[in-house]
C-alpha cells in the first residue's frame, strides 16, 4: 500500500525526535476537515489545517490554521513582508513536503511555518498523518519545538 511509506517516513520522524504522538489510520479519507472529523469522531476545535502556499521567489510557506479557520494570504504577504504567495499545488506540495496532499502533516519537512495565535491555545491538535487516511495527534508544544515557527495570525 502507497500510503504505508508515507506513514512510516513520519513515523521514524517522529520516533527520531521522540515526539509523542497518536497516529490514527482509517479506511476512509480524511482528506478534508469534514471527512477527518467524520473518521476519527474527535470534534472540529481539535484540527489544523496546513494551507501550503509558495512565493515570488520560491519559497514555501505553511499557514497552519484551525481546522474552522481559513488562512489569509494576504496576511502571509503582511507577516512575511513579500508579495502575496499564491496556494500551492498539488505537485508543489509533493516536491517540497514528500507527501500528497490530503495527508500533509504540520511538520517533518523544510518551510516556512506560519502558526496562528489561536492554533497555540490549544493542548494538542489533530493534523494530516501522511496520507489521506491518517492523521496525526500531537501536543502543540512538539509542533512549535519542531518546526521553528512564527507565530503570527494568519488566518482571515
């Protein structure tokens, strides 16, 4: 199965940083907030979603947002003092991630991470686990120790 590779790169990324974590893999897709709430039965305040954009220069950025939030490029543009990036595509996502999209985990690759104000008050948060079918339960102090993130609010 094409999606057990992508679920133990994470994991031996995870592991390798002894991050604790929950990885939850279903039969049904969880590729949009709606799906994944439906799958696991954890309630909607509990998810992020990573809204992977990439700018003028090439550079690629991830607004990690509540899963009922939508992330605002132009206060991307604002917070990264750059033009406005525009939404990656599916195979922009791929190349600079390793992971398909629908299974974009909020870390364990190289970007710009963007973490809004309201995804940090939170204890934990469920995010994309390598595939559509998983996801990814983990504290949110993991996620800001292992990502280098700003802080900024950057949803709309």
């Amino acid at each position: 199965m094409e999606a057990a590779k992508y679920h133990d790169r994470l994991k031996r990324w995870l592991d390798s940083r002894s991050i604790e974590y929950e990885h939850l893999i279903f039969t049904n897709s969880c590729h949009s907030i709606q799906e994944a709430v439906a799958a696991s039965g954890e309630p909607i305040e509990d998810f992020v979603k990573n809204i992977c954009m990439v700018s003028d220069s090439d550079k690629f950025i991830v607004a990690i947002v509540l899963g009922e939030d939508r992330a605002s490029t132009s206060r991307v543009a604002k917070a990264l003092q750059i033009n406005k990036p525009h939404l990656a595509t599916p195979q922009e996502i791929l190349e600079h991630t390793g992971y398909k999209i629908g299974g974009v985990p909020s870390l364990s690759y190289s970007a710009t991470f963007l973490i809004d104000p309201k995804v940090t008050n939170r204890e934990y948060i469920i995010t994309g686990g390598g595939s559509e079918y998983s996801l990814l339960k983990l504290k949110v102090d993991d996620l800001l120790k292992n990502t280098d993130a700003t802080i900024v609010r950057v949803r709309k």
